[in-house]
C-alpha cells in the first residue's frame, strides 16, 4: 500500500537525491558563460514562439534580460490575458497601452471582467487593434449578455479555440459565418437558438471539442460531425428553454460524452458512434446506446447486448452503491477506469448471495477505481474491498480523503481494508487529498481534448 501525498513523496525525493551521483563541478565551471546561455543562441522567431506562451506580465518582463530581447516580446505573437493586469491599475490604459505598442500578430487574447463602459470599449478597440490580427485563441467574457461584438467574426479565418461567455448571439448575427479552422468551442451562460447551434456543429469542419455549460435557447442538440471527438454539457439553466436532449446521429470520431449536471436531466441518445470510449453521468442522465441498452439515473432499464466499446466511466451519484456499480459493469463489460464521485456514502455495500453468484459470470476488467468523497464508513469499506479481492485485473485504487487526523484515520483504514491481504504487487492502495475535484468541474474547453479527462486522478 502506498500513501500518496507531500510528505512521502519529499522522503523519497530525498532517499533518491542521496542515490544520485555528484555533479562534475570541474566539468562545468570550465564551460563558458556563452556555452551555458544556449537559449539566446535560437532564432528570434523561435524565442518570439516562448515568449508568446508565457503570461503577458512574465512575457513582457523578458524585455529586461538582455539587449537583444528588448525587442523580441513587441514583435512575437501576442498572448494577452488581462487576467493576470491587476484590477488595481486603470486597466483600459493599460490594455490598450499595450496593443498600441505591440507590433506583432495576435497569438491568444482574453478579456478582463466588463465592470464598466470604459472596459467594454477598451475590449471593442483592442478587438479592431491590428494587433491582434491573425488571432489563434479568444476568450471573451463578461459581456453582460449583451450581442456578441461583430470585431470577433473577423477573426473567422484563423480562430482555433473560442470561448465565448455571458453573450447574445442572435440568428441574424451568426448566419453565413464560418471558422474553418476552429477546433475548440465553449459556450459559457449565454443565449443561442436550437437551429444556430446545430448549423454551427455542422459548418465548423474542424470542430473537434465542444463544451456547452449553462445557456439557453436550445432544446435539442444533433451531431452530425466527421471530426468531433469530445462532447461535455452541463445543461443547468435558471431561464427557459434550457438543453434537454442530445441525439448522437452520426460522429465516428467521438470518443468522450460526459453529463456534468447532477440536477438537471439530460436526455442522450447515441445513434452511431463506434469510437466512444469514455462516457459521464449522473443521477438525471437517461442514455440510450442505439438499440443496446437504455440506462436512466444509473440504473440499466433495458440490456440488449454488452456494449464493449466503453472503457472509461465516470459516474455522479446521491449515494455509493455496489449494485448500481456492479449493474453497470454488466452493461459495460470491458471497462478499465471507474472514476466515483459520491456526495454521501451508502447505505449498504455487503456483498450478498447474487453478488457471489454472479462473479462466476462476470469477468471483472477493471484496472483504475478513484472514489472521490471516501468517508472510511463501513459501506465505503465493503464497497472497496469487493474490488481489490474480485478484480483480477486491477492495478491502482485511489481514495480521495479530507479527515481531521489523516495518521489516525490511514492507520484505521489499514486494518479495515485488510491491506495486509491484498498482493501489494498487483493492487496499490492510494490515500490522497490533492484531488477534491469534481468531474462536473470542467470549466474549459481545452479540458476535453484529451482522451480520459480524469487523468490527472490517475
């Protein structure tokens, strides 16, 4: 068993660091000063590339590191994130300071908090600023639910990632439209129709992530995509009409589906997506996987045949509990990572008679359980303990945790998971309280561009 955590892991940086040979010091002050700074020695256009993907204040402090920098940061592609300009400073002189004195074109921008009209006319101007021409990534925000700035859709030629927040984007606005290049979209609390978003889906020929969180103005969402791969939809919404369904039509690419609203039911329908590996839901999510299964809140209302494709589950529930887990499992026979988050543990997770049964039949697979929320109750433990002693196959168990007195509480989990049965060279046991995160926490885009978006618990 082994504890995760940021004393262990200083102990073993330290027990490796005394494994480690001495540098040759001899060897290295008998470099030069210019053999050391290998940096400076690149191009102009390939330090212009780092600078850009730096955070303007840093970005701009490289200025003072030597004469031939002064220059590089006006010259190199521009990522301005006013996130990162304190709001203690007069913040649309300091914007458009800096993209009147920048020469070169626009990398990434991202809008400040809109307090006042002063701020949105400073955003309006830096958005017409040839500054930020041939701009790759834009996060605009804040806008009061205002229409979305016409500026932005002269970007359309080379946008990559958009993130567009608190806006109004009217029919007439985006009608005959097209970012050809846009591989990212997220749409954050704002106003859109049903027939917009589909006509979006379908003219971006490049969309491969889309991210819907809280907007409203569409029912119904279709895919028909070549090239998307990730699909997230939190689909909360205080106004009507609020997102209800989506229908999977035809996306042979896609590989991530995820449900990330607990309380508010999402209808989703998968028609033809053979590459779909990771899927996410809660307790308000009905999914029908063609003709295969039909799921609603977790539990398997119809089971046609096994779905194989399934590898990567991430399930939000009211309560742990084995049998919803183990129902599943039947539906998703060769599933590898199980991620739980639970807001209360259950009930009760003894095994019984049909549990025993049954595992003569079902080939457990599973080689990742990360159980967020773990209390150390008896229903947690059993719950567990049925995995490392009947999952042949299973490699790491992580247990996210937040006790008063984690020596005490690590000390009566020991005894009560039984560790000293397990083979500590097929299973690991991790305690951590780094990761208090939920999967409904995805607030970006970029978060789903990649293929388990819950690899940062593994």
């Amino acid at each position: 068993m082994e504890t995760a955590g940021p004393s262990s892991r200083k102990r073993k940086s330290a027990a490796l660091d005394g494994c480690r040979p001495a540098a040759a010091t001899g060897a290295a002050d008998s470099r030069s000063s210019e053999d050391l700074d290998r940096i400076s020695s690149l191009p102009n256009e390939i330090l212009g590339e780092i600078i850009s993907l730096l955070p303007t204040k840093e970005g701009a402090r490289t200025q003072i590191l030597a004469p031939r920098w002064r220059h590089l940061w006006r010259s190199s592609p521009l990522n301005l994130d006013c996130d990162h300009i304190s709001p203690r400073l007069k913040l649309p002189r300091i914007l458009l300071r800096i993209i009147y004195s920048h020469q070169g074109s626009g990398r990434r921008f991202r809008s400040p908090v809109l307090y006042t009209s002063h701020h949105i006319h400073a955003v309006e101007a830096c958005l017409l600023s040839p500054a930020l021409d041939s701009l790759k990534e834009l996060e605009l925000t804040s806008w009061r639910g205002h229409p979305i700035p016409a500026s932005v859709f002269r970007f359309s030629p080379t946008l990559c990632v958009a993130h567009i927040g608190h806006c109004s984007l009217p029919d007439d606005t985006l009608q005959g439209v097209h970012f050809p290049l846009l591989k990212q979209l997220e749409l954050l609390h704002s106003t859109i129709s049903e027939g917009s978003l589909n006509r979006m889906i379908a003219d971006y020929p490049s969309l491969e992530c889309l991210l819907i969180l809280c907007c409203r103005g569409a029912r119904c969402l279709r895919i028909n995509s070549l090239v998307i791969t990730s699909i997230g939809v939190n689909n909360y919404s205080p106004y009507e009409p609020m997102l209800e369904q989506i229908i999977i039509e035809s996306a042979p690419c896609l590989e991530t589906l995820l449900h990330l609203h607990e309380h508010q039911g999402l209808r989703v329908s998968v028609l033809s997506a053979p590459k779909l590996e990771t899927i996410g839901c809660t307790n308000a999510t009905g999914l029908v996987l063609g003709g295969s299964a039909e799921i609603q809140g977790l539990h398997v209302d119809m089971l046609a045949t096994p779905v194989c494709t399934i590898k990567c589950l991430a399930l939000c529930m009211p309560a742990l509990s084995l049998d919803v887990v183990i129902e599943l499992l039947r539906c998703f026979p060769c599933l590898e990572k199980l991620y739980i988050q639970c807001n209360e543990p259950g009930r009760s997770n003894v095994w019984r008679r049909e549990h025993l049964d049954l595992l003569g039949r079902l080939d457990i697979r599973l080689k990742t359980v990360v159980l967020n929320n773990y209390s150390g109750r008896k229903s947690d433990v059993d719950f567990v303990n049925f995995f490392t002693f009947n999952a042949g196959q299973l490699e790491t168990v992580t247990l996210v945790v937040d006790p008063p007195n984690i020596e005490k509480f690590l000390a009566k989990q020991r005894r009560k998971l039984k560790l000293e049965d397990i083979d500590s060279n097929v299973t690991r046991i991790n305690f951590t309280n780094q990761c208090r995160h939920k999967f409904g926490d995805i607030k970006y885009v970029h978060d789903l561009d990649i293929k388990c978006p819950f690899q940062w618990l593994f």
